[in-house]
C-alpha cells in the first residue's frame, strides 16, 4: 500500500498533485465558476450574502484563515475565521446573512460540529461544509457542501487534505466574485488557468525533496524553531510549525514577520533556526529586512522562495528556491516545503511520523 514510500504521510504529501487534480475536475471540466459546484439551490444560498464567517480546527483552521485573503481581496467581502472550539462557548453576534463555512477532513471534529450546531442555533441557515469524507456528520448538517478528493488521508499530519482545502476555498472564492459581479471573463480565465496549471507546479515543489532533505540534519539537534510569513503566507507559517511540532516534538512558534520586534526577536540566537516563506510577491522587500533583524542576532535564515525574488545564499542565510511563481495559489505551492521539512526532521529524530504520541486522526472528543 505505501509504494516506493517509508510512511503514509510521505505518501500522501506527493500525492497532492493528483488530490488537488482531483478537486478541481469539476470546476476544469465546467470550464467556469458556478454556483452549481456546491450543491442544488446553491445559488439561492451564496446569491445575497454579505459576509463569510469560517469555522475549524487545527490545519483545517489554517486552511480557513489562508481563505480569508482571498475572499476579501477577491470576492470583497468581510471574512472572519474562528476556531471552532472558541466559536460554540462564546455570545456570537448573529447575521443570517453570512455564510458559515465549515472546514473539516474527517467531518467528525466535534467542535466543528457543535460549532456548526451553535450557529445554526443563532439564526444561520447558510451553510457551507469543506470535507474530505462523503456522508459524515458535518457536511449532512450543512445545506451546501464541496467536497474534497484527496482520498483517505491515514497520517494523523493533516497534508494531502489541507492543499485540497485551499483550492476548495479559491473555488468558492471565485464562485461569490463571480455572483457578485467582481469577476469578469478575463479574470476567470486567468484563475482557471492558475488552477489548471497548479498540479505541474506542486510536482517541480515536490522535486525540491532532496535539498529540503539536506537542511534536516541542522534542524533534528535543536529544541525550538521560529516560523515567519507575510500576508496570505503566514497561515503557511503557521502550518508548517504545527506540522513540525506535531510529527518531530520540536517546538515551533509561527509569527507575522512584521510582528519580529514586538517580542520574538528577544528569542533569536544562533540555536534558533529560522523558516521563512518568502515568495517574490508584493511583501518580498519587508520580509527581507525582518530577514536582516533575524541575521543580526545571529538566527540561522533557511528560506524558502521561487524564482526571481533576488537574493541567494551567503552566511546564515539558505535558501531553497521553486522554479515558478504561482500568482494568487502561492499559499498551496509553498506549502509544499513546510511539509517535506517536518518530515525529513521527524525521520532525522527517529519520531514515529504517521503517529506522533498523544494526538489521534480523528477528534471526536472535547
Ligand atoms: O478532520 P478535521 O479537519 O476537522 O481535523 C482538524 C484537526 O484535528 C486536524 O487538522 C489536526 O490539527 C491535524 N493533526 C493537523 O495535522
């Protein structure tokens, strides 16, 4: 069953390009976005709302809150993310009008669920469930669904199922845009052209291996690491320190790279290594100079970026580069990394990768 893989998680984070040509076949084939991808009367449902409110937990929350820059700066409306389990306690203001959007690979997260049950309670009957799993408990409680193709994800490390979220949320970005008038023919072309071409550019991601491979050994030794992004990069920085976390024990903080000198620059010193995301995209330059705030004090840079964002390797400073950049879907592409570095950590440390101690698949628990 694993092939020419040692584990399950290896397996399953190369293969995403086949997961996420699975997920958008619909949409490709469709050659458009419609409200039709989510289900009958879908429509009906997305037509008039006027804000998106994004409920989950753990990589899935991730997902949610990658979501939201796309959402707002695409679809143009306000999107807020929560985690589930702080949601279903709290006297949430209610607005039917908001779409609940529900993220979940198993869709039998309890909180999720409850969470999903709490808003309902409130008033919400729009809603939206992103799950990996036909018929569970979620997505046969929400009135539209989509679900994802990444096939059984076995690894407790959520990977195959978070890029497949991703281009569920980019879908149902461009399906609101296009309802609401903000996306004209042009540009829906030119974001079905992004996803038609994303699979090809997670297989030149996923060739990267044997350098990020390389990079292992200097991470297995140390006690802590820090995660930095920017922008719709920083929920990849922070699923690549959970990731870290949960498969090799290191502890790992992930932080807006703007946020640098608002305390954790006080953590930073050569024992430190520091992963930063770093495509060439409109925030380049400021990630840069928080790069210099993190070589001053001796922190170790091991950076990933694609092409021609102009910098290279001097002391401290590693750098692993994609040959391509992906425009809007940059978030999935580099994803990719973070993943096959927790991996090739947890292999140096010996940990057991598909499952870590203490955490199982499925949390159908409080
Ligand atoms: O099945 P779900 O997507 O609802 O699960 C949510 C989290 O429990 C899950 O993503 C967890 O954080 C993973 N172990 C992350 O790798």
């Amino acid at each position: 069953e694993l092939g020419p893989y040692r584990h399950f998680m290896q397996k399953e984070i190369h293969e995403q390009p086949r997961a996420i040509g699975d997920t958008i076949e619909a949409v490709i084939d469709n050659g458009a976005f419609g409200a039709e991808l989510f289900g009958k009367n879908a429509e009906e449902v997305l037509r008039d709302i006027e804000g998106v409110q994004i409920l989950a937990c753990g990589t899935s929350y991730y997902a949610g809150m990658t979501a939201r820059y796309w959402v707002e700066q695409i679809a143009g409306i306000p999107c807020t993310v929560e985690i589930a389990s702080e949601y279903r306690y709290r006297a949430a203001v209610a607005n039917p009008k908001q779409l609940i959007v529900t993220i979940s690979q198993s869709g039998e997260t309890l909180d999720t669920m409850e969470a999903l049950k709490y808003a309902k309670s409130l008033g919400h009957d729009k809603t939206l469930s992103i799950c990996n799993v036909p018929e569970s408990a979620i997505p046969r409680a929400s009135k539209l669904v989509y679900y994802t193709r990444a096939g059984a994800e076995i690894g407790v490390a959520s990977t195959k199922a978070f890029t497949t979220q991703l281009v569920a949320l980019f879908t149902l970005t461009c399906t609101i845009a296009k309802l609401r008038g903000r996306l004209d023919a042009e540009g829906e072309a030119s974001y079905l052209d992004c996803l038609r071409q994303l699979p090809g550019s997670i297989q030149h991601a996923l060739n990267l291996e044997p350098q990020i491979k390389a990079w292992s050994d200097k991470f297995a030794p140390k006690n802590h690491a820090l995660f930095l992004g920017r922008g719709v990069h920083y929920p990849i920085a922070l699923e690549g320190a959970l990731k870290l976390k949960e498969i090799s024990y290191i502890h790992a903080e992930a932080y807006p790279a703007g946020e640098l000198k608002h305390g954790p620059l006080a953590l930073v010193d050569e024992q430190m290594p520091v992963v930063v995301i770093a495509p060439n995209d409109a925030l380049l330059e400021k990630v840069k100079s928080n790069m210099q705030e993190v070589r001053a004090r001796g922190g170790q840079l091991f950076v990933f970026t694609d092409e021609d964002s102009q910098f290279g390797e001097s002391e401290g400073v590693h750098v692993i580069r994609a040959p391509r950049h992906v425009g809007v879907l940059s978030p999935i592409m580099h994803t990719i990394p973070v993943q096959l570095l927790a991996y090739h950590v947890a292999l140096a440390r010996g940990t057991d990768v598909d499952k870590p101690r203490n955490l199982a698949k499925s949390v159908t628990v409080e």
